[in-house]
C-alpha cells in the first residue's frame, strides 16, 4: 500500500509541516497539503491533527470523509481536551485509527513520534562553554530566560528560533516575540537570535556548535518537536521540568538559578528517544490484513 501524509500546514514554517514531510519520506509515501490532492489510491493517509487549523470537530470529520483510504488521525496536540473519545465515537463505523502520542488507550493506536534521520558524523563539543536552544519563536518558550542565563554567566548563546507562520495570527505573535527577544539581548554581540527558517540538517550543524542545549519552554504537558530535534545533536540538553524533558532525557533542572559554571563544567548524560517508526510500520501491516 501506497501511505500519504495530509497536513493542513505543509510548506508552512511549522513543526507539524517539518514532521509531515519527515514522516512521508520515511514512510516512502507522499505528503499533501489538501485533502483534494490525497491519491484515491493511497492507503492509509496519516491525518496530522492541528487544531489551530481546523474548526472544530466537524471540519475533520469532513475531511475524513473525503478520503478513499484507511485514515489515521494522528493527534500530535489534544485540543479540545476531549477530541479523542469524541473522534473514537464519530468514527466507530468506519474503518478508521485514531492514533495518540501520549501512550496507549482504549480503541486507539499509539504512534510515538519518529525520529529525523541522523545528520553529518557526530562532532565533539566545543572546549569553551556555549549555550544553544532551538524551537519556533513562541512566548511559551520563554528564551528571554536563557538569554538572562547567557548575560549572567557571560558566555555566548545562540537561539534559533524561527518565525512561525502556520496562521497569520500566530506569524504576528511570532514576529512580535522575535523582536521582544533582541531587546532583552541589549546588543550582546556573543547572543545570537536566528530567525531564518533552517532545515533540519542545518538545525543539527549549528547545535553542534554549542556545548550546552537548553529547553525553558513552559510546562504544557505537550511533548515536544523542538526537544526531540535537540536530541540529536549530541549535547546535553538541560531543561527545566515538562513533558518534552521526560521523553528524550534531558538534565532536569528546577530552576535556571541552578546552572552555574561549575554545574556546566561537570559531565552530564546525553539525550536520547526511542524511533516511532516501528509503530507506524506495525500499524500498516496491521490494516494491510484489515483490507484483505
């Protein structure tokens, strides 16, 4: 069977978008932006679930009903707090998955997320300590408290955080964030705001150049894209407590008051995450006897 990929925010600059296209080319099937450019041969077609993208509950149901193939909604963020039970009773009916990230459930499939293929050979760090993070420019990532971090050691930092462009009011809260932060830099030139949108090989390269990562993202019991892409830079990744920390391992800290030179000088363990893609495989082998 032929696997298609939707997301609603393919060729926008967003993680959902990055995991589609990721997701697709590992699943050697093809990722589309519209439910009108699914193959009527494509079986099964992997739903990125975005809220911020759809009105409500009907719209998806919609969506799905376009569909020749098997759907698997895959529930990245459950927003409303209830969508599962309620798509699992919508689509009771029908040959449908209704796939989750946050550990197994009643009547659905869990799919935890894959991993973005390794990058380059794996760099030793730098001898001078250099601070780095990653993830769009939200306010829920709270960089001004790393750049504070940066300012009170006196070392050199580099943020790289994209505009995010998935809706244009989420662009303007982004752009808006972006220039919050440069303020916060006061002209630092060893603190680096990257805002240019970078692949993922690009990403991994200039993490590489840091010999610390850090997540003060808040605590929205989501797991988290931006921690997960850290991962695979080969660096500590120390973060204050949430769900993204848990999943890959990172050096949890309560409080940014913690870190010190010396705290930074000490060995720590480096991250790592189980790759989902068995799951997915599993789950297509799965509805292959399901069509038989």
């Amino acid at each position: 069977m032929k696997t298609a990929v939707l997301s609603r925010s393919l060729g926008r600059q967003c993680g959902i978008s990055e995991y589609a296209v990721c997701l697709a080319e590992r699943l050697e099937g093809i990722a589309v932006g519209r439910v009108e450019d699914v193959p009527v041969s494509a079986n099964p077609v992997f739903i990125q679930y975005e809220p911020s993208l759809y009105s409500g509950v009907i719209d998806l149901l919609n969506e799905i009903s376009q569909i020749e193939g098997i759907p698997v909604i895959d529930i990245h963020t459950e927003i409303p707090a209830d969508i599962v039970p309620v798509l699992v009773a919508a689509l009771q009916h029908r040959t449908a998955v209704v796939a989750v990230k946050r550990g197994p459930r009643p009547d659905t499939w869990f799919l935890p997320h894959i991993s973005y293929s390794p990058v380059g050979v794996p760099t030793s760090p730098p001898k001078e300590i250099y601070l780095g993070s990653f993830g769009f420019a939200l306010p829920n990532k709270r960089y001004e408290h790393l750049i504070e971090l940066a300012i009170r050691l006196k070392v050199p930092l580099t943020i790289l955080a994209a505009v995010a462009d998935a809706t244009p009011g989420i662009k303007a809260l982004s752009e808006g964030y972006i220039d919050y932060l440069r303020m916060q830099t006061h002209s630092r030139e060893d603190i680096n705001i990257v805002s240019s949108f970078l692949t993922h090989e690009q990403i991994i390269e200039e993490l590489r150049k840091c010999s610390h990562l850090f997540s003060t993202m808040e605590n929205l019991d989501r797991i988290s894209g931006s921690m997960r892409m850290m991962a695979l830079a080969g660096r500590p990744v120390i973060s204050l407590p949430c769900v993204g920390a848990n999943e890959i391992g990172a050096v949890k800290i309560r409080s940014l008051s913690e870190v010190t030179l010396s705290f930074l000088e000490k060995p720590h363990p480096l991250p790592s995450f189980p790759d989902g893609l068995k799951e997915y495989y599993e789950l297509i082998k799965h509805l292959e006897q399901v069509c038989v």
